[in-house]
C-alpha cells in the first residue's frame, strides 16, 4: 500500500468517527452556509443544470499578456503540440476526468486545491488543472488564488492583476468584477494576487468569500471554481475555507512529503469531501502518466 492509499484509508476510517463538523483551530467560530455536500439530492441536481448568463451581465475580464517562455519554464501546459508533454498531459486528462465525473454527479461547484505542507506543487497543479478543464469546454473555469500568505498562481503565469484579490476582501474595491483576468484562453478567468499578506485567515473568514463565490455563479455559465488554498498544515486558512467549499483534492510529493504529514492532513480534512488525491513525481510508472490517483512518471512538478 503507498503512501498515499494509506492516508486516504485512515481518512476514510477518521470520517466514520467524526459526526460533528470540524471548527477552525484558533478559535474562529462561523456560520458558514450548507455545503453542497449537506444539501437535498433534489437541491443538488437543480446546481448541475447550466444556465445561460445574458453577455450582459457576463464577467468582463482584462486581458493580461504572459509570457510563454516563463510559463514554459515553470512547466505549465499550454499546449498539447510538445511531445514530450502528451503524457503528462493524457494524466492530467484523466484528473480532470474523475473530478468533473465526481462533481457533476454530487452537484459540486467548488474544489479547493491544497497539499499536506509546502513545496508539494499543489499551485502548479491548480494552474495546468485549471488549463485542462477549459480544453474540455463544456463549463466556465475560475481559477481564485487564496493563498494569500504565498501567492504563486501569477507568479506561475507571470502576470500581474490589474486589481489584486486581497483589494477585494479588505473592501477597497466595491465588486469583484475587476478581479477577473483572462490570459486569452477560452472558458478561463483567474483571479489572484501577488502581494502577501498576513492576516489572511481573518480575510477568509468574512462574508467577502461568500460574497465572491454567488458574484460568479451569478456571471458564468455552469462554473467550476478551483481555489488554490494554503498548505493545509500552515496556519488555519485552508480549515477556514474548507467547510464553505464543496470538495478538495490534496496534492502530495513522493520523496518529499513526509508520511507523518499526509496522515495528518487526513485526520484535518477527514470531514470534508476529497474529490481526490494527486501525487507528484512519482517513481511508479503507470502508462507514463504523471500524475493523478496511483499513476505516475518523474513529473517535474512545480514547488508551490
């Protein structure tokens, strides 16, 4: 048994033991709105029927210039034209796969993306997942930054917002619309930041958020919102999000995320939903993917 099938027994096992829901450690106390998760079944499948936004009313983004030859460097996969990319992009494919099936299935609209600590490549995984759901086309993909202690999404891409997402969530700007970016992919919008901050948990923690998720659901067609969160073992913010989001995927490294960790990002994310579970640079090659649920080639996986 791996690593990483042994956490997601124990979490599996600790989710039967856990009825009651998960506070944030620190104290922080809310009340956070039902999940997907905890909705009817009749609730559930009215939030997977698209509908139309008028153009009208759609999200307007700035367009931003990237540079290709950053991204290539930071391994993004822009392209399907490189050989040496079709595998690790076909695994990518069958990520995307299993979490669209999963979601649209239980009615899920947000996935937060977060690993045991850092330097696990969970923000480079969030960004080429990101660009593989827009290849599918059939949903508007929004991908939010919320690391706010570590932002990487812009970095990654090497673009700079126009409005930063911290300038949203301490009320210097009204709404969100000029948040949203498009770096001239098709069904992409990216909202992030590229300044730190420390009071983040006490950002996440407001109405902003909430505020945030209904401005795109109320903007896009048929969205599905990755959220980059902060190592789940880093100070609370990931455990602030995580009961006011449908689901979360936890990315591990072999050979650099300790085992001790990812047992205990299980028993913290034990009662929440796990759409998946991704390991990067694998020793274990399966078809020659990279990445994915077991699957694995030495990925070069980013450090964020």
């Amino acid at each position: 048994m791996t690593i990483i099938e042994a956490a997601l027994e124990k979490t599996k096992a600790l989710r039967g033991q856990r009825p009651e829901p998960l506070n944030p450690p620190g104290g922080i106390q809310h009340d956070y709105s039902r999940r997907a998760a905890d909705r009817a079944p009749a609730d559930r499948a009215n939030d997977t029927i698209p509908a139309a936004v008028p153009p009208t009313t759609q999200i307007q983004p700035h367009r931003v210039a990237f540079d290709p030859e950053t991204a290539r460097e930071n391994r993004l996969l822009l392209t399907a034209s490189l050989p040496e990319d079709h595998g690790t992009i076909a695994a990518y494919g069958m990520l995307r796969t299993r979490i669209l099936h999963r979601t649209r299935t239980n009615g899920w609209r947000t996935v937060g993306m977060t690993s045991a600590a850092p330097q696990d490549g969970k923000s480079l995984t969030a960004v080429n997942l990101a660009l593989s759901l827009a290849r599918e086309k059939n949903s508007s993909v929004v991908l939010l930054d919320l690391d706010m202690r570590n932002p990487s999404v812009c970095r990654t891409l090497g673009i700079t917002p126009p409005t930063e997402l911290r300038d949203f969530f301490e009320s210097r700007v009204e709404t969100p619309e000029d948040l949203f970016m498009s770096i001239g992919i098709d069904n992409l919008l990216i909202a992030g930041n590229v300044t730190p901050t420390d009071n983040s948990a006490e950002l996440l923690a407001s109405a902003k958020l909430e505020e945030l998720l209904e401005f795109i659901r109320r903007t896009t067609t048929n969205p599905l919102i990755l959220i980059d969160l902060p190592p789940v073992l880093s100070p609370d913010d990931t455990l602030v999000v995580a009961p006011r989001i449908d689901s979360l995927v936890l990315v591990a490294c072999e050979g650099k995320t300790p085992r001790a960790d990812i047992q205990k990002a299980g028993e913290l994310l034990a009662d929440f939903p796990i759409v998946g579970l991704v390991l990067n640079r694998s020793s274990e090659t399966v078809q020659g993917y990279g990445y994915g649920y077991g699957y694995g080639q030495r990925s070069g996986s980013g450090q964020t």
